[in-house]
C-alpha cells in the first residue's frame, strides 16, 4: 500500500511527487507516456520557475527573457501597445526539458516514478484508493492510501470520482519556425474569440505562433490567418487543452487534484505551469494520507492562495471580449512600464505598480 499513488508526471504530479517523497512518504508516480511529450505549451513563465527547479536548471532549459508584451487589437502590422517592465519580467524555457527535470527530481527525492503506465480505472474504498494500471508488462493493480490526480485538463481521476468538470475548455495550438530571435517582447493579438494569439522569441530555439480560443470557434482557420499575416513557414504543430476554473471541488474522499486536471490556471492567459506546481505544494504541505480530513485543508490551501487570482484574471480576460474602440482607447491609456507580476493580477495594485503608475504621471 502506498501512501500516495500520482496519476500523472507533468509539472504539477512531478512536484507533488518530489514533496511528499522529501517528506518521507511512500510515492509511486504513474505516467502514461513518456515524461515531458508530446509538447503542448509555450513554456512562458515568471522567473519565479527558478524557485521550482534544482541546480543546474536555468543552463539547462532557458531559451529567451522577456520585458513585456506588445498588444495589438489587429494582425502583425496592426499599432501595438507595448506593456513592460524595467527588470525581466518571465522567461522563455525549454518545456520538455522542465518535465524530465522536475520528474528527476522528484526521483532523486525517493519517489517511485513510472513512464508508460497508464491509469485506465479508479475505485475509492473507504480505507483505501484502487488504481488499475495498463503498462509494459501487461495490467496490475496497486492500492494507495490517497491519491493525487495530476492527469491534466481532461483528467481520467476527474471523470472516474464524479469530481466537477471546469467551467471551460480553450483549444489551444502552437507551432514553430526557424528564425532566430532574441528579442524581449512577446506579441499579443486580440484577434481570437474571447482570447489571444502570439509570437514568443525563443533566442536560438526559434520562433513561437500560437493561438487559443474556445471550441467550435474557427481555432485554425484564425491561426493560419496569424501565420498568413506574418509572411511565415511554420513547423511541428500541436495542440492542447486549456482548462479555465476553478471548480467548485477538487477533493474527495480519499483523492484530490492538483494542476490542470484541477483547473488551477490563469484565465487571462491559460498560463498553469506555476499554479500547478504552487498548488502542489499547498497539497504535499497539508495532506496526511493517514488522515482524508487534511483534504479539507488542502482545498482552503490553494484556495486561499490562488483564488482570488483567477477571480481578478476572468476580469482582466473580459477586455478581450470588448468592442475593438474600446480595446484601442484602453490600451493607449494603460500601455508602459507597469508593476505587475505576471502571476498575480492582484500586484495590479500593489504599491511598486502603484508606484510607476504614478512615476508615468509626473512632467
Ligand atoms: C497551447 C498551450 C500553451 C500553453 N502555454 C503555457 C505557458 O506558456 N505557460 C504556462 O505556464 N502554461 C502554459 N500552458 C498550460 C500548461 O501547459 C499547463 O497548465 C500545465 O502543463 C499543467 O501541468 P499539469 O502537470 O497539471 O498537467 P500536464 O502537463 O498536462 O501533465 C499531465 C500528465 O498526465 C499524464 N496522464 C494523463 N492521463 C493519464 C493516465 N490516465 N495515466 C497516466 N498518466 C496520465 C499526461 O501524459 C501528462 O504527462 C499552455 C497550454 C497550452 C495548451
């Protein structure tokens, strides 16, 4: 029996797993493929990702930094609104390589994880969580005294325990061209219904076009549009789920979820790499497998923390939705230098936005 069987090694299962197994748990980790593939994510972060990582890592996986992000209510020659900040304000990283690191990690902290196994079915017992598992050497079944779903938007632990569904799914898709680009601005287009397309420089890596919006929306015909108007041959397409929550729930008797299959994201920009990971450790810190009612505690946890966030990111994320005059007339007034964590919409008014708001004010 362990005490904690992980459904998932992305960020949010592989820092789950290095937490508890940090605390002395026993820690089997399931991944149904290969850790870190297929890729599906910009991998844009704030610099807080470096608190996540062990050494070695930045060398490892940093491709480009960031200042800030030109808005344009149009295509690629449309007036941008630059938005900045006077020190870096994220990150560009290797995405595939910061799965497989945090999932050593989490390893090297004693946890047992495994790729290609694949979780098929779920039982809570009262005393106990059965999992069936497809992997190499055929079907076995391990019990747990908790477990931890950390399978992703469309989480199979989610479905399997009637645990709520987020509000929205956004499809997102990506795909890259061979420029190389050290530039310190993203671009971002008002273009898709109700969210965004982009362009990410990353340094040598190349450049990044992408583009989310909700299902039965034209998701590629508004991308090719992207590409069409940047005169651009684009590679390797893929694509993703973007969970935006959060649900009303994501514990129950003996199991909870963490990272997108949580809906633990930003509703401004889909962004969860951090939530996900922020979330698990509010998990790892308040819950004692021997104990199903510190799930409470995890659930107040997160809430606690992160709520509050995406309460003001379903805000911000309206602007998307605004009449184009509108749109144009706001982001003339706000653009410039800005305070703002890019995490956190509520450093929207903290004193250092605060500040250079004002600084912006003065002859
Ligand atoms: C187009 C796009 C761009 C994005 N860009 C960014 C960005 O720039 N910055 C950012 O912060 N976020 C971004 N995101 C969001 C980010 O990718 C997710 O928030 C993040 O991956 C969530 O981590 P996770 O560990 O919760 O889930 P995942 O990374 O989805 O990991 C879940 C894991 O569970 C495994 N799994 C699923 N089912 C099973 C099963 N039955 N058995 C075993 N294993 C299973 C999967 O194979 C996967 O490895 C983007 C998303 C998309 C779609």
């Amino acid at each position: 029996m362990y005490d904690f069987v992980v459904v998932g090694v992305g960020p949010a299962g592989a820092r789950f797993s290095r937490r508890a197994a940090e605390q002395g748990y026993d820690v089997l980790a399931l991944e149904k493929g290969t850790v870190g593939t297929p890729l599906a994510c910009s991998g844009h972060v704030s610099t807080d990702i470096w608190a996540f990582t062990g050494e070695g890592a930045r060398e490892e996986l940093f491709q480009n930094e960031i200042y800030g992000a030109r808005f344009h209510v149009g295509g690629p020659h449309s007036t941008a609104y630059p938005f900045y900040k006077d020190d870096v304000a994220s990150n560009v990283i290797d995405r595939v390589g910061l799965d497989r690191h945090l999932a050593d990690l989490a390893r090297e902290a004693g946890a047992d994880v495994r790729e290609a196994h694949t979780v098929t079915a779920v039982t809570e017992h009262d005393d106990h969580i059965a999992v069936v598992v497809n992997g190499p050497d055929g079907v076995l079944e391990v019990e747990g005294k908790m477990l931890a779903g950390c399978d992703g938007p469309r989480s199979r632990v989610r479905e399997a325990l009637s645990l709520p569904e987020p509000d929205e799914l956004l499809h997102g898709v990506l795909a890259f061209s061979d420029e190389v680009d050290h530039e310190n601005f993203v671009d971002v287009h008002l273009t898709a219904p109700t969210f965004f397309a982009w362009r990410i420089p990353r340094g040598e890596a190349g450049v990044e076009y992408g583009l989310a919006a909700p299902p039965g929306v034209q998701v590629t015909k508004h991308f090719e549009e992207l590409i069409d108007g940047y005169e651009i041959d684009v590679a390797h397409r893929c694509s993703g789920a973007i969970p935006i929550g959060p649900p009303s729930r994501v514990t129950s008797r003996r199991a909870f979820l963490i990272g997108d299959a949580a809906a633990q994201t930003k509703p401004f920009t889909g962004g969860g790499i951090l939530y996900g990971m922020t979330a698990a450790d509010h998990a790892a810190r308040e819950i004692n497998p021997d104990r199903p009612a510190t799930l409470a505690a995890y659930e107040r946890a997160w809430r606690d923390d992160l709520e509050r966030e995406q309460s003001l990111g379903h805000i911000l994320r309206r602007a998307y939705s605004l009449p184009e005059p509108v749109q144009r007339i706001g982001l003339n007034a706000l653009s410039g230098e800005i305070g703002v964590h890019m995490d956190r919409p509520t450093s929207l008014v903290s004193p250092s936005h605060l500040k250079t708001m004002l600084s912006r004010l003065r002859p």
